[in-house]
C-alpha cells in the first residue's frame, strides 16, 4: 500500500477552485501551501493507484510540476 | 488515540514534503518523533539524470523500499517522477542474476569462473596478436573508482588508448566547448547560481521534462521576478513558463547567438573593462586536422560580427529581429545572467562551436565570474562529469585535465601510476562512433562494455548492430539487465549490480562529488562492476606473463582504496579534491571541487579568488580576483572565438524535406532499460510516437494516432502521432527511450570534428501516412 508524498507547483497563484480541484481528487490529501506550491500525499492500493493520481494532477491547467519527496511501500 | 502504521506514513510524508518548501504544518501529538517504518535510511545520489539529486533509499529486509530526498543537500529533498520510483528498477523480472554465454541463438548460464576464464582467454589473445585489438567502452553512469580503474588498465597497463564512452555521445562538445574556451573542462558556477540570477538563458534545453528538480528551481525564481528566455524550435513543457520564447529554424541557433553579440557590441553595451582584462581573441583560419588557430583581436571580433545583424540572423534562422534584439537586452541588461544548455546544443556537428558562442556572450558581457551569472552546461547522466570528463575515461583524455597528447602529461600519468616510460601511447584512441566502426571491421577483436547501451544508442544504430553481433569478434557486456538492445548481441553477459547494490562515488554537473553508499546485496551471481574489473585485470597480466606489475598496479582491496589513488591523482592539478576523504563524503552532502585540504569546506565557484577558489592564488598569485589559470598559455585569460555560422550535416531537403529531432520525456531516462521496468511509468508512456504540429498534419493528412512511417536516409520506422502545437513547422520529434521503437534507426552518426559528438537533434526525414 503505497504513499507518496509530493509538493505540486502551480503556474499562477493557488485559488480556491485549483486547490478545490486537487482536493477532491480521490486518494489526494492536502496538507498544506506556501505560495505557488501545495503539499499533498497520494494513497493507494497499489502503485499504479499513485501514477493515475500524479497523471491526473499533471493534466489539471495551471499545473506546472508535480515534484515527489517521499515514497514508500509498506506491503 | 493510537496512530495507525498508514497514519503514521502518512503524516511522516507530508513531513517531508512540507519541511521541502519551508511549510510548518499541523500534526497529531502522536507522530512527535516517530520514525518512519525502515529499518535504516541510506545516503546516495539518484541513479538518473546528471542533476545529482541526493536521496535516502530505506532499507527493510534486504530491500530498497521507500526513497526520500535529501533535504539537506542542493535539491532540497525534492526528487523528479523518476527518482520517486527507484525502489521499483531493482526488483524487475529482468534482472541479470547469472554469467551468460552465447551458444547459436541462446544464452546458457555459465559460473563466473568459467566466464573469467574465457573472457581472459579472448582478451589475451587478442592481445598477443595486436595490442590495438581490444578495447573499452564505459560509461557516465559507472562509478568514478569503475572507470578510474579501466582507464589505468587499458591506458596505462595494456598500453592502448582504444578506451572511450559513452559520454563522447552527449556532453563531449561541452567538455571541448569549455576547455577550448576557458582552458579546463567543467561549470565554473553552481546550482546556488539560480537564486542569485535575474534573468535565465535556456538553449536547446527542454529542462521541465530532462532535469525537472533544476527546473522547479527556475520556476521558483521567475516568481521572484525573473526573466525567462528559451531559445527552442519546440514549444516545450520548459517552455510554458518563458518570458520570450525564441523558436528558429534547427541548426541556425549559431546566427542567433552571434545577432545577438552583435546587438550587444553596436549599442555598446559589452562590458569593456571585463574584455580587456579577461579575455582574448581566436579564429579557426583553416579545419585541418588539425584545425589552424589565429589569434586576432577585438576589431576582428567587431568585423566579424558585421554579417551577422539580427535581420541577417532572421534570414538564416526564422527567429524575428526583435526577439533576438529583446533576448540580447535582456541578457546584458539583467543584473546576473544565467545560462543553462544541454543536447540541442551538443549533440550536434558545431556543437563545439555553440557551446563557445554561450561562453561569449558572458564573456562580452562580464555576466560571469559572480553570483547569478554564469554559463552552465547541463549533463545528462550521473557520472558524466565525474567520472568520464574530470577522469579522463575518453579516448584522448587523461586523469584530471591531463592530455593523452601532451608530452608532459603522459610523463606525470606513467610516474604516478608506476609504469615504464613510453607506455601510455601518445596517439588518442578512436572515439565512440570510430571504436564500434573498428569493432564491426575486425580492427577491434575484443570489446568489454559496461553499464551502458549501444546497440540501441549509437546513431545510425543498425550499422553498428551488424558488426557487434559478428562471429568474428568478441564482445563482452556487463549489465544489471537482459536483455537490453546490447547484451543481445553479446558473446558474454555478466551480471552487475545496480544502484545501491554497490558504493562508489558520483560527479554531477555542478563539481559536486557524492559518495553513494552500500544498502542492499545485489541477486542471485551478480557483482559489482569494480570487483569483476579489478578481478579481470590481475588474471589477464597473469596470463600476460605480467604478475608482477599487476601485484603493483592493481591491488586494491575495495572501491576506497581506489578513490584515495583517485584523490592523489587530482593533487596539485586544476581539480584537486584531495581533501576529500572517504570519511568526509560518507557524513556530507556532496562536496564541490576543488577541496584541496581536509579542512576546505569547498568551492562554490570557480575561477574567483573572492568568491572562494582556492586555486586561484596558487597557480595565479598576481591575480586580485578573477584568473582563468587553467589556460596558462592564454595568460590566464579566457578565449572568445570567431565562430561562423554553418548549419546541420544534414539538413532538410527536397526528398527529405522535414527535420528529425530526438529527445527525452519526463517518464523516462536514456534507453528506457531501467525505467521501461517500472510498470507505472511505462504504463504513463509506453512507446514512441512522432510529435507533428497541427499544420504539417494536415498537409499529410495524419490526425492524433494515425500511424505514419518516418524514413531517413538510413533507415525507416512506423510511429504512432501525436498532433501538437510543439514542434515548429518542418520539425518533427521522437522521444528517444524505447528500444522496440529505435529511433537510432534513423539519426546520422555524422559527428562534430573537434569533440566527435554524433549530430543526434538533427537529420532529414520524410513522412506519410501509413
């Protein structure tokens, strides 16, 4: 059951609506922001759960980055 | 209430991703002090790109099973898509576990004896027969002890010079584009440059996708005002964030580079004082070989710069006037300028010649030698710089800006390593696309190749195929995995660990040297390259009625006996990290050369005294600040070369009438063998396509995953498209990863006459729809 942890780095400034996006993607958590950059951590059930969700926050507009810091898997 | 194990990693997390960005959040009372749930964090540095991110890999029951970044080194704890799936490469079904041998069509496992013997058997031979007959090809992601160790062997003990690698495919113009510029290879500045700059120069360099942890850095800088200025034929990922994007015609960037020193010299805003001091004046008057050097001055520079006005730059390039006029104002006006550049720029047949023309427009400008202004060249792999270029693996290097063609060195090398005058030959060796030519002739009988993949990344690949899977040679292929494009055609397959299965030490772009600790065991028979190498060499001198010199040259008894030979070797040159003892490396977070004392903390940047280069006082002691000593002959100064503009060896054409570009995406890493194993990643990007704007499908009539056959005067292929508003019209690009999709297939293995790089970003194809 993997957790990652990644910060998301967003082009513009973070608003209600782009936060609101991230947040209510499933298996997202948001822990935090500091400027242009939100602290998330993705759970899963499997690592390909953990991918869909990096591939789906890449696709949101205004999205510039999504930077992993910590992973790890815990079988 | 008790935490739960996911609670507690979840919260551990979201710990390390916050203290990243310098956010203090809220958490349960609970996780004050809990651990996350490994048995031991180990220091490194990420296998991938040559960004040289440091990490942790967590070790539980003899595996890597989490990766963390190192918060206490440059990248802050961050790491890149890549680096977050590491723990996943080194558990693939792929792995080689067992010495492999040919039989017909089949591998057969064979004990590593048995393999040792035939492969000392093969090599002797050879040998024996023509000294010149075997050969190494090594690699930027092998260990500095690896390749520091072939290097002595062939160079020193075997007495040939018939050793390169593969960096010769990708940083080799940088290296020439620096020594021949500024008299010694490698970045003078370092990653703390970019919180320093106002203004970031990107050429050829598609760094969101290449070197995202660098990247993110930039971005965090344009919020603090900075200007962003990328100079790219695509419309990249990179290039979602730039201020001024300059797309031009590919292979004319030389035009736009002298316009906009042009500008620069006709409004008069060069930096006189910088020039008189610092610099002086080269022209190539005639190519050779070898090339014929003049030197000229200041007014021949003016001259020569007349051609090039930014209207005569739009004519060549396609790039308006006024983006060239607005980059060179903002470059020069900026208060620090960096630049940053990576293969558009050199892997391509003047990619010496560009690389030259970044270091000018610093150079002319004095956005150098200070905090936020400088040229940086970006390096692909992880031990490019450290153990290839600064060791000197390539075929006409020597250890430590020393030169197989310069009399005295050859002399230093053959004392300090203890062998017989006259041994280490003084012709250079051939370079990487000459040594596989000479392997598919037969010149070369006997080939070991470690840790790198050219059966699928030569240019022109099938060419060379054909005469490494030949009966009539040996070839020998240490890899992690099989197969791989390359151990396929090998005679013998040795396992290798990978990663963390084995320590050493890395040299990223930056002149920051790591030390990548032991975590784990590697599977089943595989070994650590170094082992398997200094096991080779013994038993071949032996066989060679050599002993007793293999008894003084080669007996090391681990990986830190061979870096304190490594340490004494850089002593006293332009480099020297001797203060860099195992001990130090194995507690910090990577130390920048040159370190020349146990006490020196090291040098952030190079080339000034007052920013902390301690070289600069002993090899220059009249020098208040700056000195460029690495170029003695120039009087300590800098070269700013007379470079024309001259376009691709190929370019498009009435029959060919498109451009081919190659390149990375963000999911994947050189040729794909480590992350093509990582189902997540694979699953985001598993195959190649051809990148097509809107306009030139429409001409051809493709849409978004249609098939289109791609054909270049080598070879053709089958892609799927992708129809985006990326490339310029007339250019198409193809990720270069995939090794069921070998793009190599197609690209010219022409090569830049003064560093040998092959012209990989640019050749000329044809399209239709298949």
């Amino acid at each position: 059951m993997p957790v990652t942890s990644v910060v998301v780095e967003v082009i513009e400034g973070v608003n209600e609506d782009l936060l609101g996006r991230i947040a209510r993607i499933p298996r997202v958590n948001v822990f935090g922001m500091k400027g242009q950059q939100i602290v998330t951590v993705i759970e899963g059930d499997n690592v390909r759960d953990v991918e869909d969700v990096v591939r789906t926050i890449l696709e949101i507009e205004g999205v510039i980055g999504v930077y992993p810091v910590y992973s790890g898997d815990y079988e | 209430m008790k935490m739960t194990r996911r609670q507690l990693l979840k919260y551990s997390a979201a710990v390390a991703a916050a203290s990243a960005i310098g956010l203090d959040i809220a958490l349960p009372k609970e996780l004050m002090g809990a651990e996350a749930d490994v048995e031991k964090w180990v220091k490194g540095v990420c296998r991938y790109c040559g960004a040289g991110c440091g990490v942790y890999a967590g070790v539980k029951g003899g595996k890597v099973v989490a990766v963390k970044g190192d918060k206490d080194n440059w990248n802050k704890g961050f790491l890149c898509l890549k680096g977050n799936f590491l723990p996943a490469i080194m558990t693939s079904p792929d792995r080689a576990k067992y010495p492999l041998l040919r039989k017909g069509n089949d591998f057969v496992k064979i004990s590593w004896k048995e393999a040792m013997d035939l492969m000392v058997d093969k090599f002797a031979a050879a040998y024996t027969a023509d000294p010149q007959s075997v050969a190494f090809y090594g690699s930027g992601q092998a260990y500095t002890e690896e390749s520091y160790f072939m290097n002595k062997v062939f160079k020193g003990g075997l007495g040939t010079n018939n050793i390169d690698g593969n960096p010769r495919l990708c940083m080799a113009s940088a290296a020439v584009g620096y020594v021949s510029t500024f008299g010694k290879d490698e970045p003078m500045g370092a990653y703390d440059d970019m919180y320093h700059a106002d203004c970031f120069f990107i050429v050829g360099s598609n760094m969101a996708e290449a070197h995202p942890v660098i990247f993110r850095i930039v971005n965090e800088q344009k919020k603090r005002g900075a200007k962003i200025i990328m100079v790219d034929p695509r419309k990249t990922l990179s290039a979602k964030i730039a201020d001024l994007h300059m797309s031009f015609t590919p292979g004319t960037d030389l035009a736009i580079l002298n316009a906009m020193a042009h500008v620069i010299v006709k409004e008069n805003l060069y930096s006189k004082e910088y020039v008189e001091k610092y610099t002086v004046f080269k022209t190539m008057t005639d190519p050779g070989p070898p090339p014929k050097i003049e030197k000229t001055d200041w007014n021949g520079y003016v001259k020569f710069l007349e051609d090039y006005s930014p209207e005569a730059a739009e004519k060549i390039s396609g790039c308006p006037k006024e983006d060239i006029i607005k980059a060179a104002h903002l470059f020069v006006k900026s208060k620090a300028t960096m630049s940053f550049w990576c293969m558009g720029l050199n892997q391509r047949t003047r990619g010496v010649w560009v690389n030259n023309m970044m270091h000018n427009l610093h150079l002319l400008t004095g956005q150098i030698n200070r905090p936020g202004a400088t040229s940086f060249s970006l390096t692909g792999q992880p031990n490019a710089c450290g153990g290839v270029r600064d060791g000197g693996l390539l075929s006409h290097l020597l250890p430590y800006g020393r030169l197989i063609a310069n009399e005295k060195d050859r002399e230093d090398m053959e004392k300090f390593w203890g062998v017989p005058a006259g041994r280490i030959q003084p012709k250079p060796g051939p370079t990487a696309v000459e040594m596989f030519r000479d392997f598919g002739t037969g010149k070369i009988k006997a080939m070991w190749i470690a840790c790198t993949n050219p059966g699928q990344s030569l240019p022109n690949v099938d060419a060379y195929r054909k005469g490494m899977e030949s009966n009539n040679t040996f070839l020998v292929v240490s890899e992690a995995y099989h197969p791989t494009k390359t151990s396929e055609l090998a005679d013998l397959v040795l396992p290798a660990a990978l990663w963390v299965e084995k320590d050493g030490t890395y040299g990223q772009s930056e002149r920051r040297y790591q030390y990548v600790e032991k975590a784990i065991n590697p599977p089943a028979e595989a070994r650590p390259d170094l082992d398997v190498m200094i096991e080779f060499a013994n038993k071949l001198f032996k066989k060679l009625d050599l002993e007793h010199e293999a008894k003084k040259l080669f007996a090391y008894k681990n990986s830190e006996d061979v870096w304190n030979e490594i340490r004494l070797c850089s002593k006293g040159t332009a480099y020297d990290f001797m203060g860099m003892t195992r001990a130090r490396m194995k507690k910090a977070h990577g130390i920048q050369w040159p370190c020349p004392t146990e006490d020196h903390p090291g040098t952030l940047r190079r080339y000034t005294a007052k920013h902390g280069d301690p070289l600069v006082k002993k090899f220059d002691p009249k020098a208040e600040d700056v000195s460029f000593y690495g170029a003695k002959g120039d009087g300590n100064r800098a070269t700013i070369w007379l470079r024309p503009h001259k376009g691709p060896a190929e370019p498009p054409d009435a029959e060919y009438p498109f451009a081919l570009t190659t390149g990375r995406q963000i999911e994947h890493w050189h040729t794909g063998t480590m992350t093509l194993k990582v189902p997540e990643l694979k699953r985001s990007a598993p195959t190649a396509y051809v990148e097509i704007n809107p306009r030139d499908a429409a001409k051809l009539g493709v849409k978004s995953k249609d098939k289109v056959k791609i054909t270049s005067r080598r070879g053709s292929i089958v892609l799927e498209a992708k129809v985006m508003d990326v490339p310029r019209d007339g250019l198409v690009f193809v990720p270069m990863h995939y090794p069921d999709k070998m793009i190599n297939s197609l690209t010219n293995d022409a090569f830049d006459a003064l560093s040998k790089q092959p012209e990989y970003k640019i050749c000329a194809v044809k399209l239709e729809k298949a």
